[in-house]
C-alpha cells in the first residue's frame, strides 16, 4: 500500500519521491496547502474505491496516516 | 455619489424581511440556490426560499424563540440561510457557530450566549443527544437537513397540499420541546401561515438591537462574541453591493464556511440582494469539481484559494505541454491590450476552462492576499476585487473595486463608512480607525473588551495598521493585535495554542507565530519553543537532539486533537530563554527580531 501511495502522491503532485517517507508530513515536509491534501484525498478515494471523510481530513497528518487509513478501510 | 462607488442605480435594503420578499418579488422562480441533496443537483427559487424561511420565522414565534438566541452549526444549505434569516426576521439573535470546533466548545458557546435552540446538521445530532445535561437552556435541537451521503435524506419541508379546502386549523399543541426534525417546523409554519398568522408583519424590527453574536476565534474562555444589530448587516450588504460588481446574471460557487460573516454578506446575502445564483459546493474534496459542475461567473475566496488557482493554473499548462504558449500568450495579450484591442478571453480560454470557462471575478478577503495576483490574474481577464474586513465590522471596511482599482491597496472604506490613522508616525502609517453604521455594538458581555477597541468618539480600532492615500485609498502595512490571519482566512490566537504547548512536560517558554511562504502567505503556524532542559535531563534525554525529537513526538499528538488551522506545522527550538517585560510576559513584537 506505501509503495503505491507514494508513487501516486509523486505523480500526481510531482513531488521527488525520495521525499515520500512514512513519517513525512503533508504540509510541513510536503509543502500541501488544505487544498491539495483534499485533492489527494480525492485521488486515493478513485484509486483505491475507499471513501475518506471530509471530517477525518484533518487527522492525516503523515503519509503513514494515510497507508493506515486506507488499509484500515480496504 | 462617492466616486469609488459604481454609479449604477442599485437596490438597496431597509432589513432583511426586506431583503427576503423584495427578491422573491423581484426574482421569483429564478433559481437562487443549486446544491447536490441524495446524489442529485436541487435547486430552489428565490419565492420558495423566501416562502419557506417566511414558514420558518412563523414557527419560531410560536415556539417562544422571539427575542432569544438561536444557533446554528453544519454544512452549508439553503435551510442553513434560511435558519439565519428567519432568526433576525423573528426579532431572535442568530449564534453561527464553526462546525470544525470541539464539541466542549460548541457547548460552551451555546451556555455563554444563553441559547434556547439549535439548528444543526445531523453531524452533530448524537453529540447533543449525549450533551443534553450541559445544555439547560437549549430548548430545541433541530435537525437540519444535510447535503452529505453518509445521513439518510429527509424531506425538509412541507408540501403545498391543494386538495384540503377546509379552513385549516390553528395547532392546539405548542411544538414539542427536544429533538425536532427540520421539516417538522417548517410544517408548523406553513400551517399558522396557512390559518393567517402575521406574527412576522406586526414584529416590527428595531434596526440597533442586537440580532447576531459572532464569536471570534479562541475557546470559550478566550473568545469575543461580536455583538452585531440589523443596521450593520443591512449596511455591509449594501455596502458590498455597491462595492462589488455583481450582477443578477452571475454565478457562483460557495466554498467558504457560512459561519464566516465574510461569507455570508458577501458570497451570499448579496447575491441574494442583487438575484444572482449560488452554487453550494459541498466539500473541500469537490472545489474542482463543482468549478466544472456550475460554471461560476464569480466567486468569493479567501487567498489559500487563489493562490492554489494560480498554482493549478500554471501546474495545468505544464503538464499539457501549454506553458511556452501560455507565456506567449500574455505577452501578446500585454501587447494588444496596448492598442485597446482585448484578446484575453481568446487567448486564455483553456485557462479559465479548468473553472469551468465563465469566471471573470473573485472577491477576495479574510486575510492579505499577494499583491503580486491582482495583476497576474488581470492578465488572464480574471478581475480580482480584494476586500478589507474584520468581524466587527459585519464584515467590510472597504474593497479595491474593479473600476478604479489601485494595485497594493485594499481600497477605499465603503461607503457610509469613515476611516483615519490613529497617531499616525512620519510616514503617515498607524492603526486604522473607522466610523459608521457597519461598526458592531461592542463585545457580548465584555465592556472592557469593547472599551479597548471604541474612543469615546465612536471610533472602532481595528488593531491592523496601515496608511491612507490622498484618494481615500487604505494600505496595510501590519497588524498590531497577537492574532494571526491565516491566508485560509482563519484567525487563531497564538495564547490558545501556546496553552496547550506549556501543558507538555518538556516545554518551559513557548510563542506560536504565522510563518510565511515565500510568496509572502501566512500559511501555518510556527511553535518557537524554550525546552525544559532540566526536565529533559531527568527523563534521560541528555541532548539537544534528543529533546526536540521528544516534543515533535508530544506535538504530533496534539496535533491529532487540533482543527486543521490549529495544528502547529513547524517547530523551531532554541537554547536561549524569550526577552521578556518587567512583568515576566515574553515580549511577542521582538520574537521576530532576534
């Protein structure tokens, strides 16, 4: 699931994938504004069929928050 | 005529019972809000709009709700609105209240501002099922109608019935107390209505009584309730009617929260003033999509927006290999404009097609935006209408208007509205000052928090600073207030966020700042952090190293339990202890000198 992830994550917000580690955070290591991390969220919803509610947006903070939110609900 | 004020002839309002039937009058069966309810687009027209909050406000008479507070918490939905209006209209005072808060605070909110109902999407319906001990003066939880898939779909209102004929008969039984669903009161409305009720024509409104608490950012205990009356929502719309350029054919799409008064006079009781049509955009995940869905003409936005759009916007044109032509494209667009010819809809249409191809405004606001986008979306044929506003001044002070638009400055005060610098220094910069009947009553039970911000000469403090030019055109240059303005228009106050800090073990002295990027946005905030070495040491962290990463674990977890806005994004340690006053408070203003 982190491989894909972050494959994506580096495609869809060309992004240097050396930078897309578990630990790292969306807004401070990633540089995301709230609207980008929304279009993420977007994006993992059409590739992996789970729904990620607007109200938990704010708790994916790392993108190891996101591997586990998503694996948590496939 | 000021000058800076289109000269059009424009509607304007006396109240908003005004407001309300004038554009069903006006307007009737044109749409006044589209919006997705059980996977489908809805709309309703601006005379069943009014209709329905008319059944509303009958409602709220008969259920004792005339003069008392009343809020209001969820997504934004044209019963949302319609609770808004129909409070004001039924001489009630309307509490909005932020959906992202916690729930401790929400209560706290409800008890400080006494209310006796609620009106909240179901998001919040087991919260308050489970609260009702903490809430002894809140009557009736009303659920409202919601726009999100995962709550089953109600039917909000009551449906016109033709085929009674008989007299109806007016209810015996007052409206239980408790939890209500929206569409039970709306029923109880159009059947007083029905039976002759003219509770709403004989109220007669008293146009300087409190009639909106808006509680600015903070906790219950930190937080300022802005104290607004009828005369300064009435005034901001007006005024932003007359500042702005829209225009009955215009659509746009909601995006902002409702709760922000920014939003609500701007992006939709004007609209509703002037019969243009808005669109509700129900997510942040669906910003694009509803751009492509709708179409809009025009929008209200804060500058997280629009300098993401910007960013989109270049992002788009490299990724299709259109960058070389777009940059083309704005020189020669530079160069036609020159000799009076306008190219720009032309040559930016693949631009302005990721919106959906119509957009050609965006009021911006909430926060300072770079001045470096106003002329770069020009260029686009994309005018930027950048609006000053504060709470308290329901919300505008002044806007930039597209007709005689000076690039830097966020425009003349409105109209109605006097502005001067309070002691201003050799350069003519100091804090803003203005005067006139946008400027709230005070604070909500906090004299000493009006006192500090009102003269004696009815002047209201803005605590930002700045200067103002010989045409009347504002500048700002700073703020002078701790809070900080986040470039997604959200305020937070650093002591709030620093409270929590100072709860960690590890943490001796603290100070949260906004850093910005490098465009210049305020886009996070900071912790500057003073370590509790000793304590360190005693728990075995014997460096530096070690300390930090120990709080980045300890934030990380509050973190986890902070709205998006609140969440420290950056943490800077450091050995020395903060310069501090007489009285041992650290010295914030020198915080960025060191």
């Amino acid at each position: 699931m982190f491989e894909k992830i972050k494959a994506l994550i580096s495609e869809k917000m060309e992004l240097d994938p050396s930078l897309i580690v578990p630990t790292a955070q969306f807004v401070e290591d990633l540089k995301l504004n709230s609207l980008e991390l929304a279009d993420l969220v977007v994006l993992c919803e059409e590739e992996f069929g789970v729904e990620i509610d607007e109200d938990d947006i704010h708790t994916l903070l790392t993108v190891e928050d996101l591997v586990n939110y998503l694996e948590d609900r496939a | 005529m000021n000058k800076f004020f289109s000269t059009k002839e424009k509607r304007e309002i006396q109240n908003l019972r005004d407001l309300l039937l004038g554009s069903r009058d006006l307007y009737g069966t044109k749409d006044y809000f589209r919006y997705k309810r059980g996977g489908e687009i809805k709309n309703i027209s601006f005379a069943d709009f009014a209709s329905e909050t008319e059944r509303l406000t009958a409602a709220l008479f008969e259920m004792g709700l005339s003069g008392k507070a009343i809020a209001v918490i969820g997504e934004t939905t044209p019963e949302w609105v319609m609770t808004y209006i129909a409070t004001v209209n039924a001489g009630g005072i309307i509490v909005p209240l932020d959906r992202e808060l916690q729930h401790e605070e929400i209560c706290g909110f409800l008890n400080k501002a006494e209310c006796a109902a609620v009106f909240h999407s179901p998001a919040f319906t087991e919260s308050f099922e489970n609260s009702r001990d903490k809430l002894p003066l809140v009557r009736y939880f009303v659920e409202l109608p919601t726009n999100k898939k995962k709550y089953a779909d109600s039917h909000p209102y009551a449906e016109d019935d033709d085929s009674v004929k008989e007299e109806p008969l007016r209810p015996q039984l007052p409206l239980p107390e408790g939890k209500l669903p929206f569409s039970a009161v709306s029923l109880r409305g159009k059947v007083l209505l029905d039976c002759g009720d003219t509770s709403a024509d004989d109220y007669e409104a008293d146009m300087d009584r409190l009639c909106a608490i808006l509680f600015t950012s903070g906790t219950t205990g930190t937080s300022k309730g802005v104290m607004l009356s009828q005369r300064n929502l009435v005034s901001a719309i007006n005024s932003s009617h007359r500042s702005t350029e829209f225009s009955y054919d215009d659509i746009l799409v909601s995006v902002l929260p409702t709760h922000h008064t920014y939003e609500m006079t701007c992006g939709i009781l004007t609209p509703l003033l002037i019969g243009a049509t808005v669109c509700i955009n129900e997510s942040l995940k669906t910003v694009l999509k509803s751009m492509m869905l709708y179409r809009p003409t025009a929008l209200v936005l804060v500058p997280l927006y629009v300098s993401t759009i910007y960013k989109k916007i270049w992002d788009t044109a490299e990724k299709t290999g259109k960058k070389k032509m777009l940059e083309t494209a704005l020189k020669a667009s530079g160069v036609t404009m020159k000799v009076g010819l306008d190219l720009r809809k032309m040559l930016f249409s693949t631009v302005r097609a990721a919106f959906g191809g119509r957009l050609k405004m965006i009021v911006c606001g909430g926060a300072p935006l770079n001045p470096e986008f106003v002329p770069r979306f020009d260029e686009f044929g994309i005018s930027i209408v950048e609006g000053y506003g504060i709470t308290e001044c329901a919300p505008l002070i002044s806007v930039n208007p597209a007709f005689a638009k000076k690039y830097h400055s966020v425009g003349p005060a409105v109209a109605g509205l006097e502005s001067r610098i309070d002691a201003p220094d050799d350069q003519g910069i100091g804090e803003i000052c203005v005067k006139g009947p946008n400027v709230m009553l005070g604070y909500y039970r906090d004299p000493d928090a009006t006192d500090a911000v009102m003269d004696e000469e009815g002047w209201f403090h803005t605590g930002d600073c700045g200067y103002i030019d010989e045409d009347g055109y504002i500048f700002i240059t700073g703020r002078q207030k701790n809070v900080i303005v986040l470039n997604n228009g959200k305020n937070v106050f650093p002591e709030e966020i620093e409270e929590h800090l100072l709860d960690m073990n590890l943490v001796r002295e603290c100070v949260v700042v906004g850093r910005d990027n490098e465009e210049g946005q305020t886009v996070g905030l900071t912790a500057l952090i003073f370590p509790d070495f000793d304590r360190a040491r005693a728990m075995g962290l014997d460096d530096l190293t070690a300390t930090t990463e120990a709080i980045k674990k300890e934030v990380a977890i509050l973190n986890r339990t902070l709205p998006a806005f609140k969440q420290i994004r950056g943490i800077e340690i450091r050995q020395t202890e903060f310069v501090k006053t007489t009285t041992k408070k650290i010295k914030r203003h020198k915080v960025n000198e060191e």
